[in-house]
C-alpha cells in the first residue's frame, strides 16, 4: 500500500476510536512504518494510539514519539499518585495483594515485585496507566521461575492451531528453559500480538523473544 493512504488510513482510525483526542497527534508513514508524534492527554491514551494504529492493515510498524501532557491538576502529587496506584492494585481481583511494588518520579511510575504469569504484569500495568496523573509507567515486574514442562513447545503450536486467523506453518517456535522464541512472518500486526499472547500463556515461561516480521 502506498505510504500516503496509509498514513490516511491510520489518521482516519485514530479520529474515529472514542477514547483518542487526535487533534494533536500527527502521523507520518515512511515504508509502512508510522510514527505518531505531537501530545495526548494521558498515558492510556498514548496507549491506545499505538494500538490503534497497530490495528490498519498493511502497518509494518510503529514508532512512537507522543509526550504526554501532564493534567492541568498540577496539585496532585507524586505520593497521591502512588497511593491511588497501590489502592487500584490491592482492588484487582487478579493480582495477590502486596505483591506489586510501586514508586512514582514526577508523574512516571515503575512497577516491581514478583507475580506468576504474564496476565498478571499485563493487568498490574493496565491498572495504573488510567490514572489520573500518571505519564508513564515502567513495568519491571519479574515472573516468579518456575519448572517449564517439557512439552511447552508443542502446547504453544497447538494453541496456535486452534487460532482461526492465523497459519502455524509459517511460525517456528523454539525453547530453552522457560525462554521462548518466536520467528516467522505474519500478514497483520495483530496477528503478531496474538502469537505472542499464545505463547506468554503457556505454563512455566518466563520470558518471550518475538523475532516474527510483518510481511
């Protein structure tokens, strides 16, 4: 596809998703890479333009370059934000309470501690990142090592068979411990993130190189 109706298509797509103020995000296509560039209100919202730019057909990859413009609240704290980001831990059903550990800079928070499975960082950094006042959060949250089954590789292609949209054959999967690899290439983006999903979700990984190219 031709770089300048991409870059249409992904601005199109960002003004219509709801939860994106587009009016100061720019896009720029070279070789079907895009780059989103300007400000957004909140982090969550530099989020989701990513993921929704991720989403276009024929997007390569993404660069991202938004500041998040720090709220015209400039009274709250970096303690406040710590507190509201360790009360919304401790209310997540899905999170063991206390084992997120939280520290806050000027509005950017890092996430630390020790969890069992990769929903679970995923759900820690959703967690924060809609707060009001965070800029940026650092997930250096560490998954707990466990004994990987020594079948890990074949349960992480036959989860890829059973995805409608995507063709194992052309994935290769390798493992080392609780280490996985990725190689291969796929036609979308998403497809690529669904992959990697799969993966994290086998019991005893601990880690995810994904090397798989968008074609």
């Amino acid at each position: 596809m031709d770089d300048k109706v991409l870059k249409r298509l992904v601005e199109t797509e960002l003004e219509w998703e709801p939860s994106i103020d587009a009016t100061d995000i720019g896009v720029s296509v070279e070789k079907g890479v895009v780059t989103l560039s300007g400000f957004v209100r909140s982090y969550a919202e530099k989020v989701q333009a990513e993921r929704t730019t991720q989403k276009v057909r024929d997007v390569r990859g993404v660069a991202i370059q938004l500041e998040v413009r720090r709220p015209g609240d400039a009274s709250t704290t970096d303690d406040q934000i710590a507190r509201r980001c360790l009360d919304s831990l401790d209310w997540n059903s899905s999170l063991p309470r206390g084992a997120v550990k939280v520290k806050v800079e000027d509005g950017r928070v890092t996430l630390s501690g020790e969890l069992d499975w990769q929903y679970q960082r995923d759900a820690a950094e959703s967690t924060v990142r809609r707060l009001h006042g965070v800029i940026a959060v650092a997930n250096q949250i560490t998954l707990r090592r466990r004994v990987a089954p020594s079948d890990v590789k074949s349960r992480i292609e036959a989860a890829l068979e059973r995805q409608a949209r995507i063709d194992a054959g052309n994935v290769r999967v390798s493992v080392d411990g609780g280490k996985v690899r990725l190689e291969g290439k796929v036609n979308a983006w998403a497809d690529r993130a669904i992959i990697e999903r799969a993966a994290w979700n086998a019991p005893g990984v601990i880690a995810v190189e994904d090397r798989i190219a968008v074609a």
